[in-house]
C-alpha cells in the first residue's frame, strides 16, 4: 500500500517564536493520527533547528522548502543537504511553481535539486502543474508530462513524492475537482510507470474538502499552503476521514 504523507508548506510565514507556539498546540491534536500517515511540516529555513528539537520523537517529520544541487560553494541564498540533514530534515520541495515562477527555475534545475535530494538520503516531493491559460488552452496534460519527464529523469520513484498542484488552484481559493486532481494523479502514475509512486494534490486544500480528496483512488495525500498555518486546520487535515 503506498503511505499517506500531509505536508504542510508554511513557505515564508512563522518566526522560531511562532513555531514553538503552533507545536504546542499541533502535537497533541495528532497523537491519535493514524501510523498510516506521514506528516510533514516545511519551515522558513530559520526555524528548521528549532523545530528539529521540537518535532524529536513526534510524529512530525521536516521538510525543507528548496535544496541546492551542489553541496557546497558561492551559492548566495541557497542551501545544501548536508546542512539540512544535520537539523533532521527528511524530505524537500523542489519545482513548486512559485520559484518557477519568481525565479524562472527550470526543469532540468529541479532535477538536479532532485537528484541531489534523493543522493544524500532526502526524499524530494516534485511539483508539477498548469497555470489556468495552459489549461484554458487545452494544454495541461503536455505541461504536466513535459515537467515530469524532464523534472523525475533519473530518479528512483521509491523514494520520491510529486505533488500535482495546478498553479490557479494554489492561493486562490479554487479547487480542482476531487476527480480531476484523481485523474491528473493517474496519469501521472502511468506516465512514470511506477504503480507505487506517491503523489499528493496540493491546492486551496482544507479542512472542509480534505475527506474527499483523500477517498479519492489516485490521491496519496496533500501538499498544503494557507491551511497548514493554523494547527487546528491542520491537524483535522492529517485527521482526515475518508469511507
């Protein structure tokens, strides 16, 4: 059975400060969650340490929001997996559209960020998606397959999650439908080949529409913006109940 992982993106939100807070409300709301379950927070870069030692021993594994595809050098604002192992970090987002969008990252960049992830023991969760002209246009499929087979090139699709987040649906309050995210999700697998590769949909997710994106066949968990700031919100996301 492929595991469930939520993940929650905070992206540039929570000082160390807020961080303690938040777990000091979030860590007794899922120590019922189900062991099926990964759950997944991503910090700002300056509060991974100190959640390192406050998700030690929870349920709580770390993510990284970015890794760099060399482990060392003059790579000003970057950052390696050799650091981030050293504060626990598990897994790492790499190809989410607001760097491909802010910063024109590529699909052969995050595939050396990939790579680099899975060479050093960290799992990448890779993001693909469409923006709402692509998909307008009739185009999502081909954007989608083109990012996979060039971002997911040379990896092993055992230790790997892509997370399908349609770039109109992140922010926006628009979801996709449960069951075209579970057919995007699909045809994903099928493209990959991997009948056991993990992919999340990610995307205006919340509480009042996580159960049924999770009944969902091709569904394997979330990729969380907005709603994984507030740890009720979140916790009732990892507590999802599905038939």
């Amino acid at each position: 059975m492929r595991r469930r992982v939520i993940a929650g993106n905070w992206k540039m939100h929570m000082t160390c400060a807020q961080a303690r807070d938040y777990m000091g409300e979030f860590l007794p709301l899922i120590e019922a969650t189900p062991d099926d379950r990964h759950v997944v927070l991503a910090p700002p870069f300056t509060a991974i340490s100190t959640m390192a030692g406050l998700a030690d021993g929870s349920r709580v594994q770390l993510a990284s929001q970015n890794v760099h595809w060399q482990s060392e050098g003059a790579f000003t604002a970057e950052i390696s997996a050799e650091m981030l192992l050293e504060h626990k970090v598990r897994y790492t987002i790499v190809g989410h559209s607001e760097p491909r969008k802010y910063f024109s990252e590529s699909d052969e960049q995050i595939n050396q960020r990939a790579r680099c992830a899975q060479a050093n023991g960290l799992i990448p969760i890779v993001c693909v998606g469409e923006s709402d002209q692509q998909r307008e246009r009739g185009e999502a499929e081909r954007v989608i397959r083109r990012q996979i087979e060039q971002g997911l090139e040379g990896l092993d699709a055992n230790r790997l999650v892509v997370a399908y987040e349609p770039i109109w649906a992140i922010g926006t309050g628009k979801t996709c439908e449960a069951s075209e995210a579970n057919r995007i999700c699909g045809l994903i697998r099928s493209w990959v080949g991997a009948m056991d590769l993990v992919i999340q949909y990610g995307g205006s997710v919340k509480p009042a529409n996580i159960d049924e994106l999770m009944a969902m066949s091709d569904i394997d968990g979330v990729l969380v913006g907005g709603a994984s700031l507030k740890p009720d919100g979140f916790a009732r996301i990892a507590n999802y109940q599905t038939p």
